[in-house]
C-alpha cells in the first residue's frame, strides 16, 4: 500500500493544490439535503462537497465527530463515505486518536484496518509513545497535535521546560528527530502565525496542517510565508467557508489559487530568507571586483567570519544549522578551524551536543592533537561556514577519522565550486544550508542585488568552476 504522505505529495504535485477541504457536517450545512433518513442525507452532503472540490483538493479531512454526533447512522454513513472519498484524494481522519498500549493498538487497527484511511490526525499529550502502534503500519501518515488555534491552548501548549522549549515547540523538535519523522506531520492552527515560524526552525521539512484560514480569521498570507518550510510541505485546511459557499467547486479554486499566488517565489523558508539578507545587512557578502587568494578577479567577495560581529545574524544562522542538525543526528560535532569553531560552538550550546575540534598537535602536556573530550569511535559531524574546493576538511580527515567516525559535512554556504564532488571522493556527503546559487536567485528577487551583479558572479562561478 502506498504510504500517505507519497499518495499526498503525488496529490499536491498533479493538482498544482495545497488546499484540504474538510468535510464536516454540521447540523445547519446538510439539513436541506436530499435523503429519506440522517444516514442518507450525510452520504449525499459529503460525496456532493468532495466531487465538487475534487479538482482543487490536494486531501480531504473528515472530522469524525460530526458523525459520531448521529451515533449508529453516523458511522454507518462514514462507512460509506471514507472509500469514495479516497478515490478522490487522500484522507485524513480528524479522530485526534491518542492513548496507551493496548487501547491505542485498538485505535490504530480501527483507523487503518477496519475504516482503511491512512491519515489520521493524533493527540500526542499522552507521550510520545502513544501512537507507537499507529506507525507499526507503513502505510500510515500521523499528524500530531502541536498547537491548536483554540484560545485556551495556550494554557498547556506553550507552557515551557527546562530547556525553554515551549510544549509546542518540544513536540515538533521531537516529531522532527523521531525515526520514523517520515510517517509524521503536524498540525497548527493558522491563526498564530509566530508559533509556525517557531515551528519551521526546528521542523523545517514537517508536514503542517493549518486549520484556521477563512472562519477563524488566520492570515492566508502570513501563514503560507511563514509555514511554507524548507520543501513547500503545507496543507491549508478549510471546511466551513467552502461548504456553506453558494458555490464550493468555485470557492475551493479560490482559495487554491490564492495559497498559490501566496506561496514565496524562492524556495527558501521564511527563515532562510530572513537569514539571507542578514547576510548582505552584515556585509557578509560583497559584490564589486576582489583578488581571491588563487589570485583570480572575482566579482563576489564572502567573509562570514564577520558573522559573530552581528548578534542578530549570529542567531539566525545558529537556528539554521540546528534545523539540519535534527536530520542528521550525530553523536557530536567537529568544527573545523578557524571558521567552523564559533558556528560549532553556537550549535552545541542551543542542541546540548557535544563539541570537539582538531588542532595542531601540543608539544607539551597531553600532546592532543584534537580537543573537547569527545568519546573515542563518536560519530562526528564535521562544520565548517563556506565550501569551495572542500580543501580544509580533506586536510582535517586524517586527524578526525584518526579517533572519530565522520561521513558528512555541514556548512552554510556551497560556493558550488567543485566541493561536493571532491568530498564525496573522500567518503564525507557536502550538507549546505544555501547554495550561493540559490543565494543569489533570492537576493535578486528582492532586489538587494542588480541583475547585472547576478549575471556577473554566475559568468564568473561557471568559468572559475
């Protein structure tokens, strides 16, 4: 069975579509609807919504309990509903599933094997092993409950912990780093966009779920800017302003094309721009005619050991790099010097990861030729700020793999220069938060550099590579 996030990332690609269309039954929506019996009218009102909307859904989210609400002939109706549904677009149940070991398992085999959906959203406040058997199936695409727009969900959602991660912010640095993160998404109400831009610094690639847009009165807007993430992984979800629409076909094409014309024309999350013209405010990048060491004129000159000097650029690329330090999970970190060791140091102290970084041997004393204490055999990961030709790591290698285990290399700008595949010869993978490529793309559009400053340094990469 194909699993749900592969059906809905196929879902969003085919119809060009980020829009969720709930199909919820409120008492109001369906009681001039066509049917001799409840079980009837519910079966004709939902199948009648989803054809409509079917050619601008990228899913369909049934919340249960508007079922539940009409007991036997409820269920029996979602019985129905669910399959022809799913011939549409994938589903997500809204059951909000979430419990302990036996009763949880019982959840799960009646969500994926008696009903057969595969989405399912879960209440995850019962610990994080509470939908550990709703993941023994493959198939299965979870959203948890990260924060709600309900205004008492800030009573416990953003209730903060010793390490002053806010509740919300716990779930979704957990759900990032979990083992099996691909079965998992989040969902977040729409209608506080700060707590969804907290959200992509340490989910950046999660699946969101926004509920909110239209008759809660989010920000379409805000909330596409700032969820968007590092892939575009973002599903607005909308359920009473396109049912009670006069027409729901034409207002689900609405709201499609207006979270498209929404979404940010560069790639990059709202963070990463952030972060991106931070870098041209710190002059971390300069544009003009420079003599580079090899002694080529370039036209782009990058020093982001000015980093440190600029506390509020500092930040945001430590965030940066710890977005991607919960992909790759290493035991401990290595920095490479001279520029890799302030980044290193910024990230071990948000992470709570250890640091070590190699040296030129000591002559006296314990003639350590790599410092921090680091246990011997650690799997490090290796940081730098900027590769080239990837000359200082293949320099650092002997010493590190002299006492570490080391495959990969996270940097935050890839000059594109030849690094990448230099590296890979030496068995470590090049991670690069930008590449100066997409840097360059971005700046442009948005005007911090001329087009002409763009043609010049790309004419200058190409030939220099």
């Amino acid at each position: 069975m194909v699993p749900f996030f592969t059906q809905l990332e196929t879902a969003v690609a085919n119809k060009d579509s980020r829009l969720c269309v709930g199909i919820d039954p409120h008492d109001y929506l369906i009681q001039n609807t066509p049917g001799e019996t409840i079980e009837e009218q519910l079966i004709n009102w939902a199948l009648d919504l989803a054809r409509q909307t079917a050619p601008h859904a990228a899913c369909f989210k049934i919340n249960i309990a508007f079922f539940e609400a009409y007991g036997s002939a409820g269920i029996r109706a979602l019985e129905q509903i669910i399959p022809s549904v799913q011939a549409l677009a994938p589903l997500i149940l809204d059951a909000k599933r979430g419990d302990i070991s036996s009763t949880a398992a019982a959840y799960a085999k009646a969500c994926l094997e008696t009903w057969n959906v595969q989405g399912i959203t879960i209440n995850p406040y019962l610990g994080m092993q509470s939908f550990a058997p709703f993941l023994a199936y493959p198939q299965a695409g979870l959203f948890l409950l990260c924060h709600t727009s309900n205004p008492s969900a800030q009573w416990l959602q953003r209730r903060r912990s010793d390490d002053d991660l806010a509740l919300y912010e716990w779930i979704a640095k957990e759900s990032a780093a979990h083992p099996q993160a691909a079965q998992l998404g989040l969902v977040v109400g729409a209608t506080q966009s700060d707590v969804v831009e907290k959200i992509r610094t340490v989910a950046p690639s999660t699946w969101l779920l926004c509920p909110g847009v239209g008759a809660q009165g989010g920000s379409l807007i805000d909330i596409v800017h700032k969820g968007w993430g590092a892939k575009g992984n973002l599903l607005i979800s909308a359920s009473r302003s396109i049912a009670k629409s006069p027409n729901p076909a034409q207002a689900a094409e609405q709201l499609k094309n207006a979270i498209r014309t929404a979404a940010p024309k560069s790639s990059l999350s709202a963070a990463h721009r952030h972060l991106a013209e931070l870098l041209i405010k710190a002059q971390c990048v300069l544009f003009g005619q420079f003599t580079l060491k090899s002694g080529l004129q370039s036209p782009i000159y990058i020093d982001l050991r000015k980093i440190t000097g600029h506390p509020e650029t500092f930040a945001a690329t430590i965030d940066a790099y710890c977005s991607r330090i919960q992909e790759l999970q290493p035991e401990a970190i290595a920095a490479l010097p001279l520029a890799g060791l302030p980044i290193a140091s910024g990230i071990a102290l948000q992470q709570k990861i250890p640091l070590c970084y190699p040296r030129p041997p000591k002559q006296h004393g314990t003639q350590k030729s790599i410092e921090g204490g680091v246990p011997h055999g650690s799997h490090v990961l290796l940081i730098d700020d900027l590769a080239t030709r990837g000359a200082s790591a293949i320099a650092a290698l002997p010493n590190i793999r002299s006492q570490y285990k080391s495959s990969d290399l996270l940097v935050l700008i890839d000059r594109g220069s030849g690094a990448k595949q230099r590296l890979a010869e030496h068995g470590i993978t090049l991670h690069a938060i930008f590449s100066l490529e997409m840097l360059l793309e971005y700046w442009k559009e948005v005007d911090l550099i001329s087009a002409q400053q763009y043609q010049l340094v790309l004419q200058f990469l190409a030939s220099s590579t």
